[in-house]
C-alpha cells in the first residue's frame, strides 16, 4: 500500500482544483471500471440574458429539498464552445448582484448537507455515488461500484482512496474549490473572484475563477435553481480545458451526519471506513 502527498505541478495536482475532478480527469481509468455511459449532445449552460427573476422567485427556498426520492438528473454539459469568462465585476448590475448574494446566502444557510450525485467526467464517462456535508470542512463521497473511490475530507486534508490500487492521495482542503461549498459562511462577491454571473428560467449560473502560478487558471461555475433557490450542479474546468460536472439530487438538509464518516485514516486505507 502506499499514501501520496499531491506535489503542485504534477498531472494529479491539477486534479485537486475539486475532490471530484481527481477521479474524472486524473484518474482515466475510471470509465474502463465504473461502467462509464456516453453522455448525450450536451446542453448548453446559461447565457446571460437580462433576466430579471419575479418576486417569488427571488424568495428563499427551504433547504431541505427532498424526502421524496427522485430520479437522477441529466447534467447540463457546460458548451466547450462557449466563450471563457472574463472579470466583468465592474459591469455587474443590481440583478447579477441580487443573484450572487442569493446563492451566497443559500449556501451559507447550510450546515450539513446529504444527497446522490451524478459525475460526468471529461471524456463522457458517467459515474454515481452518496455525498455528505458537515460544516465546517467536512465531505465525503462514496462511489457506487464497481468503483473503487472514496473521498473524505476531514476539516484540513482531503483523501482520495483508491482501495483496488490501496493507494491515498491527500491534498490540502484549502488548495480545491471544495471550500467554497464547505465555508461556514462565504459572499462570492468579495470572497472570491466571481468572473459572470447569468440566469436562464432554470438556472442561476456563478462562474468563479481561480489563478495559482504552479497551476494555471481554472474555473468552477455553481448552478442553482432559479425557482428553487437549491444547489443543482457544479462543474469544474481544469487549466487545459478539461470539464467535471457533477450534479446532485435527493438533498436532505436536516438529516443528522455521523462525525466517523469524515475521519482519515493516513496509516490503513486499503478500504475506505464507513
């Protein structure tokens, strides 16, 4: 068995811009062992375009979003075609601000988090799995098999497992865009450099730009309902132009998260607690 420790500059490192991006970009392998599915023509993500959401849109929606099951959501493909975002901060009107503030204080309300997602890796492939959220810094993300990753972030690292390979990647929470979902409390608008902000009838669309010097410039665009006021999607795009996307339902807010799940053990990892 052996542990890694990511070292900025290598191929896994650009990985760690969010947990999930480490299983879809740097681990290709994947799709052969997690009965990878080709994805449809995509969809294009939101455009801007002015739309100004009605008072009862702009209302909070509860957090808890789900007892009732529901049937796993196709991921909207951000277009590889669409323009890259540029810092437009100093153009936003009072509608692209009201958004960003909205989905700030969405995300901030939230303590613990539980739900299934669906990942959608650079190449097509489509795996799924459980996620958890305890507030503050603590995730974990359980594929389905035949997939052999785990994630567990314990506050400080994050641990990528790999029990086929008994292999344990840790990184530093702080380096991945996971810390914006996992912040007790966070404004996009002065926390991070939010690059657009666009609104369709079903999505608001936060697209936040991260530049590291060993790295490169990548970005990660949340998507939250514009009727729901709820979390839908996230996907990240690496320095070379690699997209994650990873969308989640059957959210349950209220739901009481065991504190074990989210504990790293750095000296037995062949197979991940829980």
């Amino acid at each position: 068995m052996t542990q890694q420790i990511a070292v900025p500059g290598m191929r896994t490192a650009l990985a760690v811009l969010i947990a999930l991006s480490v299983v879809g970009v740097a681990t290709p392998t994947l799709a052969q062992t997690a009965s990878a599915q080709i994805v449809p023509v995509p969809k294009p993500a939101p455009k801007a375009r002015g739309v100004q959401l009605s008072a009862s849109e702009q209302q909070k929606a509860p957090t808890t979003t789900g007892a009732t099951p529901v049937v796993p959501p196709n991921p909207v493909i951000p277009d590889p075609r669409r323009n890259q975002a540029t810092n437009i901060f100093a153009t936003f009107d009072a509608n692209q601000k009201a958004q960003a503030a909205k989905v700030s204080s969405y995300l901030s309300s939230l303590q613990t988090l539980v739900g299934n997602f669906v990942q959608v890796g650079p190449d097509g492939s489509k795996t799924k799995g459980d996620f958890y959220i305890q507030k503050p810094g603590k995730v974990r993300f359980e594929y389905d098999a035949p997939s052999p990753i785990a994630i567990v972030a314990d506050g400080s690292s994050l641990a990528v497992r790999d029990r086929k390979l008994a292999t344990q990647d840790i990184y530093p929470l702080s380096q991945t865009p996971l810390r914006f979902l996992l912040s007790d409390r966070i404004d996009l608008l002065k926390d991070t450099n939010v690059v657009s902000v666009t609104s369709d009838e079903v999505y608001i669309s936060v697209t936040i730009e991260e530049k590291q010097a060993l790295i490169g410039t990548s970005r990660l665009m949340l998507m939250i309902g514009t009727k729901d006021g709820q979390l839908k999607q996230w996907t990240v795009t690496d320095p070379q132009g690699y997209d994650t996307t990873v969308a989640v339902y059957n959210l349950d807010s209220s739901k009481k998260v065991d504190p074990g799940m989210f504990k790293i053990d750095f000296t037995n990892y062949s197979s991940p607690p829980g």
